[in-house]
C-alpha cells in the first residue's frame, strides 16, 4: 500500500525517465540495473522486477532484479510463464499465478505476473519478468508501460 501523501509518476512520465536513462546508461546492463529500480519505487505493486535475457537458443538467463532472490536463474524456453511468452513472442499476463500449470514459484507471496518479451526486428532477445504479491495486479496499461519500456532497452542490447 501507497504512504498517504505519495506519488506515483505517470506512464508517460516513467517512459521518458527510462528514455533519459538509455541515453545516460554505459551499457545494458547498467540501464537494466536502473529501469528495475525506478520501476520498484515507482509502481509499489510490482513486488519483483527482473529482467531475464536469451541466452543461445533455448535458454532464459536471469539479469538485473529487484526483490527476492529467484530460485530461477537459467529457465528453458519450454518452461514457465517467462518460457511461454518468450516463445511466443507476446506478453503475458496471470491474474492467478497459483491456477496456471505453467507458474515456476519464485516467492509464496506471489498471486500474479506479467511477462513482456523484448523484441528486435520481430526476435526475442529476452523479457522483462514482475511479480506481485496482490491477485489480478497487472491491466493492459501495464502491459502497454513494459512494451514501451521493452522497446527502449532492446535499443541498447
Ligand atoms: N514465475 C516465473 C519464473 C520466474 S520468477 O517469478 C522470478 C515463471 O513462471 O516463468
């Protein structure tokens, strides 16, 4: 829940501090570092925020997060709810992680979870991954704030 007196940034206003950190950012890592801070603190209901990258083929590998430490560092791409939208290519989004067959647990805390793929020239090069601890947490404009921000970080991969 949100200190009385808070605020959030807007959508637009979070995409253009990311744009702002792409240009000051050395290299990807180093932006993905700071996208998943600004996000953590911006958007409170995101309780773990990470990015995972293709790595080879078949493979997702786990970058910079924010939150508890994830079992899944290495996830194929036949597994999970990251493996699944990786292989698809769409975003995903879980309303009740505990009612999809494919959830890989990260924390018990979790009740649902997005899945952007970030995309270059149509390929997946790999995802940006939250998890929160509220059921159904995630709406389109959610979905729509990742893409942007997915699109800004494929710039620099
Ligand atoms: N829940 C994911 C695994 C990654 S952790 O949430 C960080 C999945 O089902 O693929």
């Amino acid at each position: 829940m949100m200190a009385l007196g808070q605020t959030v940034k807007a959508q637009s206003e979070i995409v253009a501090a990311v744009r702002e950190l792409s240009v000051r950012a050395a290299d990807c890592p180093e932006l993905m570092k700071n996208v998943v801070r600004l996000l953590a603190a911006e958007r409170p209901y995101y309780s773990w925020t990470g990015f995972y990258l293709i790595d080879g083929a078949q493979t997702l590998v786990l970058g910079p997060y924010q939150g508890k430490p994830s079992p899944h560092t290495r996830i194929p791409l036949n597994q999970g709810i990251c493996g699944a939208a990786a292989s698809t290519g769409e975003a995903l989004i879980v309303d009740d992680v505990n009612a999809d067959p494919r959830y890989l647990a990260c924390s018990l805390e979790t009740r649902s979870e997005i899945v952007v793929p970030i995309k270059r020239e149509g390929k997946v090069l790999g995802e940006i991954d939250i998890d929160s601890d509220q059921p159904a947490a995630f709406s389109d404009e959610d979905r729509r704030l990742l893409e942007e921000i997915a699109e800004i970080v494929a710039g620099r991969l």
